[in-house]
C-alpha cells in the first residue's frame, strides 16, 4: 500500500525470516482501526474528486498532445508523464478508496492486487520524473544552442527511448514484490461483556524493515538527487547569465556616454544602442526559460518528495495514531495534485502562464485596494477638506467673500466715472 498501514504498522508481528506463528496471526479489531468513520467519509470524498480531476487532465493534455504538431520527442515525453501520472492517480485511488470503505485495515482485493498496487508507486514515479528531466534537459538545450539545429528524433527512436525509461522503471521498482508478504490473520473483537469473537481477514506485511528502509532511500537518491542537481544548475546558470547581461549594459551605458561627449555621428551612435537590445532580448529570453524549467521541477520536488521522506521514516513506527494516519492521507493529496497540476505545467504552459498572470494581477490589486482602504486616511482627509463646519473653511469663505465685494465695488466705481466723463 501506501501499504503503510498494514505494512508497517503490524511489521513486529513478523519474524525476520518472514515466517509467522500461529499466534502471531491473531489481531484484535482495536488495533485494526485507523480513523472515525466522519474522517472516512471526508478522505473518500476528497480523493475521488482528486482522483476525477486527474484523469480529466491528463487524458485531454494525452488528446490535445496527440493533436498538435509539436516535434516527437516533446509529443512523446508529455504523453508519458501523463500515462505515469494515470497510472500513479489509479494506483492511490484504488488503494484509498478501498481502505476507507472498511472501518478496520483489512486487505480486501486479494493477493495480486496487494503486490500490484505496491509495485505501482516506484514505478510511476520513476517514470515521471525521468520525463520531467528528460524534457527539462530539452528545453535548456533549446534555449541555449537556439541557433544550432534542433534535436528532433524521428518517431521510433522517441518510443524505443520512453520504452528504455518505462523498463527502467519497471527494473528499479520490482524488488517492491520481495519485501511484502500476503497472509491470512485472525481478528478478534470483544464487546462490552468481554465476549470475544473471531472473523477472517487478509492483510499485506513488510518482512524486512531495514531493506525497505534502505530501498526507498535509494528511490528518493535516484529520483530526487539528479533532479536537484539540475535545479543548482540551472540557478546557476542563470546567475552567470544575469550578471553578464548587467555587466553588459553597465558597459553600453559608460560607452553611450562616452559618445555623447565626444559628439560622435548620430547614425553611429544609433547603429550601436541598436544592437546590444538584440543580445538583450536573447537573454531575456533564456532567463525565462530557465526560470520556467525551475519551477516545473521544484513543483514536482516540492509535492512529492514530503511524501516519499514521510514514507521512508514512518517505517521505524510498528504502531501509527491518528495524526500520522491523517499526515500520510494529506501527503499523498499532495502527490495526487502534482498529477493534477502536471498537464497544465507541461501541455498546456503558455495558456497556463496567461492565466495566472491575470489571476496574479487580480489578486495584486485587490490587495493593494484593502490595504490602501484599511492604512490610508485619504477619506478623512478628503472629509475634513469638504467639511462646511469647519473653523478654516469658515474664515476661507469669509475672506473669499470679502474680496469678491470689494472687487464688485472697484468695478461699479470704475464704471461711474467713465460714465460721469462721457456725459
């Protein structure tokens, strides 16, 4: 499961060589239970609306994909990620919704969906994130070797390199079939008269904790550490490239000056600001790029590697109480929004970015609207300037009066002795 919750939490009832005894297949139904049946209905609700979310947008980013003519390698790479974010969506649903169906952590789905659905986790994030480097790698290679060729496989060669990344894949994530262990147990409840009873049940066992330790710490190495690594990278390169492109300008600015001094040609003069915004532009252009690469990844890290850390500790836990349930649940809402989130990060980017240039503009002066409304006085002020009762407005009326008159009585003066000398 995220088999965690039988897997781990009944791993101390096994022996190390991964035989049982008989009473060790005892389990009372207290120690079965998990969280309250409200907590239950709400999680049920939570991932099937995750889980239809998901499959929407990634079968219209797999149909629009197909659609578009875009080179090979990008068709090939989105439509994978989409097919492993598919079958990882599937994976959790199928795993969650089962289990919070049942008041007690009972295995119900049989033995070959108890090794599948473990098997499926590793395997989806594997794939998907050698997707995601893959294209991260391409799109770097497009925006700094622009003017060269572009790298554009033909069709057969993009599906033997997805079927190399996909049996890869599978490679890495088969040893998941020899840590778990399927078998039949006891439960038995006691009721208020401490009357026992007996009923049948399956579950799923981890029979090597330190090995499934140390497989998933290899998993988090494998997946997260190269992609890491080309977060710093690319930082750093951005870094060069906007030191350079100050650097730049610091030197056009010194030599625009200097030739306004010296009263060079016009025409020079122009020739020469109008080039460096050429070489402006184009790194620009690769800032952003590599601006939108880092954040593609640091979503993908920052959504699924919390869960995977979470995992890899929960293991040394043999008993796990509510919170931790409720954490491990969260967690893997989180990877089941990376799966929402990747067709608009990957298939559908510039529209993407559009929208949430708008939403960010929205929400920006929204803010700045309450803020001025709740921190500035301008009403008040505004108030006591139109306020008619108050002193200075009195006296300035007054004063305004009083010189009004005295330029009506100038005027009728005037005016009767040019009359006076007409007649």
């Amino acid at each position: 499961m995220d088999y965690s919750q039988i897997i781990y939490t009944f791993v101390t009832s096994v022996s190390a060589d991964g035989k049982s005894n008989s009473t060790d297949n005892v389990f009372s139904a207290e120690s079965l239970g998990y969280i309250t049946i409200r907590q239950r209905s709400i999680f049920f609700a939570f991932f099937l609306l995750l889980y239809i979310a998901a499959v929407l947008g990634n079968a219209t980013a797999i149909f629009i994909t197909c659609r578009r003519k875009h080179r090979y390698i990008q068709k090939t790479l989105v439509i994978s990620l989409a097919l492993s974010d598919l079958v990882m969506a599937s994976g959790y649903t199928v795993q969650y919704l089962n289990t919070f169906a049942h008041a007690l952590l009972s295995w119900t789905m049989g033995e070959t969906m108890c090794f599948l659905l473990l098997f499926v986790q590793p395997f989806s994030i594997l794939a998907s994130s050698g997707a995601i480097l893959i294209i991260a790698l391409d799109r770097y290679r497009t925006a700094v070797h622009a003017t060269m060729k572009r790298w554009n496989p033909n069709l057969w060669h993009c599906l033997v390199g997805i079927a190399l990344l996909w049996g890869a894949a599978v490679a890495i994530a088969y040893p998941t079939q020899l840590l778990i262990e399927f078998k039949e147990v006891t439960i038995m409840s006691v009721d208020e008269d401490d009357d026992a009873s007996y009923m049948s049940g399956y579950v799923c066992l981890v029979v090597a904790e330190d090995t499934v330790t140390i497989y998933y710490l290899c998993i988090i190495i494998i997946v997260f550490l190269p992609l890491t690594m080309v977060v710093l990278w690319l930082q750093y390169h951005i870094c060069m490239l906007v030191y350079k492109r100050n650097a730049a300008m610091n030197t056009r600015r010194k030599l625009s000056v200097a030739a306004i001094q010296s009263n060079q040609d016009t025409t020079k003069g122009i020739l020469r600001n109008n080039r460096p915004p050429n070489r402006n532009f184009q790194a620009e252009r690769r800032i952003r790029i590599f601006k939108i690469i880092l954040f593609l990844i640091v979503a993908f890290i920052a959504c699924r590697l919390p869960h995977w850390i979470y995992k890899t500790i929960r293991v040394a836990y043999t008993e796990m109480e509510t919170s931790q349930w409720i954490t491990t649940f969260l967690l893997s809402g989180l990877v089941f929004f990376n799966c929402i989130l990747n067709p608009f990060l990957y298939a559908f980017l510039p529209q993407t970015l559009t929208k949430m240039a708008i939403v960010w503009k929205a929400v920006s002066d929204f803010t700045c609207e309450v803020c001025c409304c709740c921190c500035s006085n301008s009403e008040f002020e505004q108030f006591e300037k139109e306020n008619p009762f108050s002193r200075e407005n009195f006296e300035k009326q007054t004063i305004t009066k009083q010189i009004n008159n005295t330029q009506k009585v100038k005027f009728g003066d005037t005016s009767n002795t040019q009359d006076q000398q007409k007649y």
